[in-house]
C-alpha cells in the first residue's frame, strides 16, 4: 500500500514511553521507552508477536490499566498538547470514548448479553454527547447504517448474542465511532473473524478514516492486514519499537531481522505444497527474562556479542525508515555480516 499524504497536525505523541508492572518484588517494563507520534488522519500499525507489549501500550493512551493492576508510567502522552499520564482521571473519562475510542479483539466480551443494541449505542450518545432519547436512536441507526449493517432499525432490538461475529464487530465500531472521535484505537479487531468478515472489516475501517478524517491506530500480529491497511508501520518486540518505516518501504526493505522474520511468515499462494511456511525459532521471553542487550539477540540469527551485551539506539538507517540493530551503524551504512 502506498504511503499517502496526511494532515501534519499531531494528534498523540509518546515520548519515552515506559509502562511498569511488579514481577517478583521488581518493578519490570513491558513498554520500554517508546515513542510514537499519531498525525490527523494516519493510520499507524502496530505489528508484533503476544507478548510484545502492543495491548498494554495501547490502553495506556486512555489509561485502562489503572483500575486492575498496579502499574507504574514514566515518559509522557501528549493528546492534543495534554499529558495523559499527568491528568486526573475525571479528565481521562472525559476523553475516553469522546475524543478517544477503542475497540477489542472479542466484541461479544465487550458488550453487555442483557443490554439490546439500542440501549447501548444510545447511552454512549446520550452520555457523551448529551442527546435526546430520539436524537440518539436517530443517530444510532445512523451509525450502524454507515457501519454497513443491512437493516440497522432490526438491528437495534437485539441483543448481541443474536448477531454473527462480524455484526458484533460493526456494533463495536459503530459505538467506538458514535461520538466521531479524533482517534480509534483497534486492538486486534479482526483476529476472531473469517477471512471474508475480515476483509470486509478492515475495508470500513478505511473507508471511515477516508470519510471521517479520523486517525487509527491498528494493533495486529497479521502483517497481511498490515500491509493493506496502514500508512506508516511500527514493529514492536519486547515492548520496544525496534523499526518504523511507511508500509510500502518496510515490506519492500525491512531491514531489522524480526521484521525480516515476521514477512517472511506470510503465506503466499505460490507456496510449495506441503512445503511447510518459515517460522522466527523461539518465543518472546517474559518480562523476567529480557536479555541485557539487544532485545531480540536470543532469537537472531545474526547476533554477536555486542549484541548480547548492548542495547542498539534507534537510527535513521535509510531516509524516513528507522531501525533499532547494530547491523547498522550511527552513519546509517550497512556492516558486513
């Protein structure tokens, strides 16, 4: 996908990004330093493996993790010039689903089985944007219209657990969208769907950040959805972005061996049959056991000891396209393997 011309006004703009949560009396990072700018109207993937830390650093911007858990911040979330991290919560509310909206990977974990449709998208509408009972149910088969659902007025009189897996979805997009807010965080919003569903899913979701103007940002383990959808790609490992690059250019020259493993995972039609697909050896360590250097050196297969021992910086290792890798070095040329 081409990356395409976006507004340069910034939305949110992570700056050393740190999210700490207690293992073992430690006080351990499963976001490490990020930082990530999100401009009007840009759709940014987040691609990694379970365990890479995409979720918690999502929930972060609204600040989900703050009731459940102990957790510690450090670094800054600027919405709009406001550091969320240093906001109290009340204000966190306010943006929550006003200017800020989220949808999960299960929908029917996220809606309420006793609660009908109607009930629900006209809360949110009523809630954040102070309408009538009428004006919210005019407007709530409104979105579900746009949302692409058929007959959105038969819709609103059942419950969730009497639609498909994709309508939840599209439920779920039409609340998270209800009070047309500036950014929509997707967190694996079609890992549970088929591949028809899916299509069609991501397809709305373009469509509206067309129409709306809304900025996305998309969190997938699926580089295929990645590369159909997004402007600009963030791969993360071990809750460190270790490459930033627009989409065209990351699948074209990936340069970070991660990235180079995650696109190469992907099945293509030409596969040998029976051939069996590449896999990255090894899984992503706990947070207790995050190697002292590079992140990635125990699954790498180009890992010396520098590696093992030293963290890389982030670099512009080729116009616009950052990499974290000491395969590259601070002038930006390439070492020899």
């Amino acid at each position: 996908m081409d990356e395409q011309a976006v507004k340069v006004k910034k939305i949110v703009e992570i700056n050393h990004l740190k999210v700490k949560f207690p293992v073992r009396k430690k006080w351990l990072p499963a976001v490490d330093e990020v930082d990530l700018t999100i401009h009007a109207g840009e759709i940014i993937g987040i691609v990694g493996e379970s365990g890479s830390g995409k979720s918690v650093m999502s929930q972060t911007i609204l600040r989900l993790r703050d009731h459940d858990t102990a957790v510690k911040y450090e670094g800054e979330i600027l919405f709009e010039g406001k550091d969320l991290l240093q906001s109290p919560l009340s204000e966190i509310r306010e943006i929550r689903g006003n200017d800020i909206s989220i949808i999960f990977q299960d929908p029917l974990n996220s809606l309420s089985p006793v609660h009908t449709v109607e009930k629900q998208l006209s809360e949110v509408l009523i809630l954040h944007k102070q309408l009538t009972k009428d004006e919210a149910r005019k407007q709530t088969i409104e979105m579900l219209h746009l949302t692409g659902i058929p007959d959105p007025e038969a819709c609103l009189k059942k419950y969730p657990f009497e639609l498909s897996g994709g309508m939840q979805q599209r439920v779920m997009i039409a609340m998270a969208l209800a009070s047309e807010p500036k950014l929509l965080i997707a967190d694996e919003p079609t890992t549970a769907l088929d591949v028809t569903i899916q299509e069609q899913i991501l397809r709305l979701m373009k469509q509206l950040n067309e129409t709306m103007g809304m900025s996305v940002l998309f969190i997938t383990h699926d580089m295929g959805v990645v590369s159909q959808l997004c402007h600009r790609v963030k791969v993360m490992y071990l809750g460190q972005i270790v490459e930033d690059a627009g989409t065209e250019q990351l699948f074209e020259e990936p340069l970070h061996p991660y990235t180079e493993g995650l696109i190469s995972c992907i099945p293509h039609l030409e596969t040998e049959r029976g051939k069996s697909l590449p896999t990255i050896p090894g899984t992503v360590p706990s947070l207790s056991e995050i190697p002292k250097g590079c992140h990635f050196c125990t699954r790498c297969k180009y890992a010396d000891d520098r590696c093992f021992q030293e963290q890389p910086p982030m670099i512009e290792a080729r116009q616009d396209h950052f990499v974290k890798c000491w395969k590259y070095d601070e002038s930006a040329a390439l070492r020899e393997d």
